[in-house]
C-alpha cells in the first residue's frame, strides 16, 4: 500500500490535510479514517487539544491512542483502512523521554507501515529550519527528528510539505 508523508512546520495546516486525504481514501476503499494519536494528556491543555482534535474529525473516525507503539496500531489496519498517525515528533519525544532505542522504533514503525494492508499517512513537524535550540536535550530532540523525517521521506512513495496551508508536493 502508499505511504505517504505530511511534514511542516507548526500550525502549518498538515494534520488537516493528512485528514482530507484520509476521508477520501478511505470513502473510495469502502472503509473508515483510523487516526493513530501519539498525543499524551499529561495536563489540563493538552488534554483539551486532544479533546477538540477528536470533536473535529467526528464519528466516522476510529481512533487508536498510541503514544509508544505506533508501529502495532498500523499492523492491525484492515485493507480499506487509511490511516494517520499523528504526529511523528510527539511519538518520538514520547519514546525518548521512555528511553527508548529511536531508531529500531523508527525502522519498526516504517517497516510496519510498508507492510500494512491499509493506506498510511505519517505526518511530521519540521524542527530544523529555526535556530539551534539552547540546550542538549533540545537539540538532541532537533537532531533525532531530521534523523527520523529523513527516514521516512526516504521510504514515502509520496513527500508532501505544509507551508501556510498550501501543499507542496516534493516526491
């Protein structure tokens, strides 16, 4: 099946176009959008993100809440399945904060994603192109999700970067 990648920066319209794509996949394979949500709410204002992410995409999504194991949420995807995880770097900041080893689960979650019955969109922050971060953490954060973003451009069939709500296709 396709793989696809969304990559932007923040607020740059790439959850909602993922989602599109998804809702019309999805509709012409006879099945329903799967959103794969790495999101914790580890506090009151992300657990209302996550609310009013959920009360946006309605009841025709299934959702399967994944912060560590993305990877076994796209194995058990169905054929007329498309799927969005959502988002890479809050997957990555979640396996490296579980200490983690980052790149077997990256070759996991892309290898599980090649393999999938179903269509999957990743959908990825671009954290690179700003300024070098201040601190070790942080610019091990930066580091690790060029590592990552680049991996999976490597693999998508299709690349798509956000930039004020217009995409751009680059592969």
């Amino acid at each position: 099946m396709a793989l696809r990648l969304i990559i932007g920066g923040a607020r740059s319209g790439k959850s909602a176009h993922a989602q599109a794509l998804a809702e019309a996949e999805a509709a012409r394979r006879g099945g329903a959008p799967v959103m794969i949500a790495t999101a914790e709410a580890l506090d009151a204002e992300m657990a209302e993100r996550i609310a009013r992410h959920r009360a946006e995409r309605g009841p025709a999504w299934r959702t399967r809440e994944t912060p560590l194991e993305a990877a076994d949420a796209l194995r058990s995807l169905a054929a007329t399945d498309c799927a969005v995880v959502d988002c890479l770097t809050l997957w990555l900041n979640n396996l490296m904060f579980a200490e983690r080893d980052l790149e077997a689960a990256t070759e996991a979650l892309l290898c599980a994603a090649a393999e999938s019955a179903g269509e999957v969109i990743l959908v990825t922050n671009e954290v690179g192109m700003s300024i070098v971060p201040e601190n070790a953490l942080a610019r091990r954060f930066r580091d690790e999700a060029g590592r990552m973003n680049r991996r999976a451009a490597e693999r998508a069939d299709e690349v798509v970067v956000m930039f004020a709500g217009i995409p751009l296709r680059l592969k």
